[in-house]
C-alpha cells in the first residue's frame, strides 16, 4: 500500500502529499505513513469526509436515553418553530433521503444558502432551512439527493436536542469520550484561503458546516473508525449503542431507486457492494480527495488523509483507495491469518 501511494504522488502532479492510517478491530491501529509534504500530524479539511462522522454524532445522541431523541422520530418533535419540512426524520436527512433538494440543486437553494455562511450561527440557519421551502422539493422517503442543506437542517435538531452548539455536543458525546484531539468542524465558506493547516486558522464554528466542514488528524479519525468496529466503544466509554453502528450501515438508497453511481448509501456511509474481495465494505469520501474506509466482516478500516484544496472536486483517491489500496490490505489480512491459522 505504501508502495501504491508513493507511485500516486508520482503520477499525479495535482498532490504534494498523502497519508494513510490503518486500523484493526482487536489490535487498533495498525499503520500509519505520510508521503511527500505531509506528516505524521498532518490537520486536514475533510470535505464531506465528515459525513460519517456527522451522523455518528446524531446516532451518540440517539443512545442516551436522557435525551429522549429518536432518529427515527419526524424532526418537528424536536424544532421549535412552524416548518415545512416537519415530516422528515433524521434517518431521511443523513441518508439523502429527504426530499430536500441535494447539492445538485444549489442554483434553487436562496436562503437554504447559509448553510455555507460562516456570518451566521447554526440555529440562525436551521430555522431558514425548516421554514423555506427549496423548489423541487418532494416527499421524504421517495427519492435519493446526495448532500445540500439537510446535513445542516439535522445539525439544527442536534444543537435543538443537545441546548449546546454543535462543536460543544461532539465533544461531549463524541471528541471527549473517544480522547480525539483536534476534530472539530468549522465553515470556510469563501474564505479557504485562510486556511492553514493549523486548527488555530478554522473559522466559521458558529454554523459549523454539518456535511463538509470536519477538520482532522490521522489519529482522531482512526479512533472515530475503531468505534465503528468495536460495536459504539470508545475504551469503556459506550459512544453508540451497537445496533446503532449497524443501523448507519443499512443501505436507504437503494429502496428509493438507488444512488445512479452503482452503490448503495446508509447514513454517512457510501455502501460498496462490488468490493474485489465478496463482502460489503462501507466508506465516506470527500470532493478534496480524503476518504475513510471500514470492512466489517473483517474488522479492519482504513483513511487516507488529503490537503490540495485548490484545483476542485477530485475522485483520484477514491479511485486509489477502492481500486487498490483496499484490495491490498484485504489480501495481506487474509494472507496473515490463514498463516497465523497453519
């Protein structure tokens, strides 16, 4: 794998550098390497790599019992104002499933546009999301839209549910249960220029950008997989409830009509079905090129931290990871454990 990613970086001038952290469900973190400018400490934007970390923080929520919140619960149990859009659920709003036009639909978005405004706080924004209708908006549960502001309206019901921001309530059911470092999520909106690689540079906290705004380093987002594979846990700490970690991983588009990109979608979680090597495998990626990965018959995942952010949206290291990367650590963990197993 290490070989694959050098060889990347050769033939492709648009990045000048990558990284790769490799996790194990009974042995953790099994591998970590940084290639050409990146470091071990590397932060990066995520983009929508932090889908899947966005809806494990709804799904932390829906584990405490205190909370009295429910995912599968129509949205107007938990928002304060007269809206349209009180018949969804949060399952339709992280499995694209809404019927609120997706990212495709922007030029029709008006007001829903705040969701990519760092002037504004979270709330501010979710209760123009609930109460404007987007045209070409249809009925929950009748058709997939990938992305646009129903990530940002559900962040609005987790700040609704928590009485905190959304950065406060990752980290107490999140970040600090699972001892993540620098995860964080900001809104960069126009001003990604700003952006240093520093987590001192984010700006934008206030409307925390729900389905692209996560920063990361490799370690954070490797605990974040590592809870994935052992049923919620982080260390003793029960994040979210085991079924909860099945419940993200059930396909939603494909009762729909599907996703039209040949794969299925749960919450957060693309859902590949054509892996290589015959079983399910479950990853998150971003326009920027990071990307997350978990096999669960296996119990091993991987991330491949990016940060060229200037030259748009790029599936090159969706491409490496799904064509190569994840084929090479199957075959080596199959190959170690029929070994180990002799």
């Amino acid at each position: 794998m290490d070989a694959a990613l050098r060889e990347f970086l050769k033939e492709n001038e648009r990045y000048d550098g990558i990284s790769v952290t490799l996790v194990d469900r009974e042995q953790g973190t099994v591998h970590e390497a940084a290639f050409g400018d990146h470091t071990l400490d590397i932060v990066v934007l995520l983009a929508s790599a932090s889908k899947m970390p966005s809806a494990s923080l709804l799904m932390a929520l829906a584990a405490r019992d205190e909370l009295d919140y429910d995912v599968t619960a129509t949205i107007d149990n938990y928002l304060p104002w007269d809206g349209v859009y009180g018949d969804r659920t949060t399952v339709h709003l992280l499995s694209n499933t809404s019927g609120i036009p997706g990212l495709a639909g922007l030029d029709n978005y008006g007001p829903h546009m705040c969701q990519f405004s760092g002037l504004v706080n979270l709330l501010e924004c979710a209760e123009t999301l609930y109460t404007v209708t987007v045209p070409g908006s249809v009925a929950p549960g009748t058709l997939f839209d990938y992305g646009g502001s129903q990530w940002q309206l559900a962040g609005g019901v987790a700040e609704s549910v928590t009485n905190s921001t959304w950065n406060q309530a990752f980290d107490e059911y999140i970040g600090q249960p699972c001892n993540l470092e620098v995860f964080t999520y900001g809104n960069m909106g126009a001003n990604l220029q700003d952006w240093t690689g520093h987590p001192d540079s984010l700006t934008g906290q206030q409307n925390a950008h729900v389905e692209g705004g996560a920063i990361t380093n490799m370690r954070d987002y490797a605990k974040i997989l590592l809870m994935h594979l052992r049923e919620g846990r982080c260390g003793d700490n029960q994040v979210l409830a085991p079924q909860g970690v099945d419940f993200m991983q059930v396909d939603r588009a494909g009762p729909v009509g599907g996703t039209g990109v040949g794969v299925g979608y749960g919450m957060g979680w693309w859902i590949w079905y054509s892996s290589p090597v015959n079983n399910q495998v479950v990853y998150d990626s971003g326009s920027y090129g990071s990307i997350s990965w978990l096999d669960m018959e296996r119990g091993i995942g991987g991330y491949v931290g990016v940060d060229d952010y200037s030259q748009g949206p790029s599936n090159a290291v969706s491409t490496l990871a799904l064509g190569t990367l994840i084929p090479l650590q199957q075959a080596a963990v199959d190959a170690a454990r029929e070994a180990a197993a002799n």
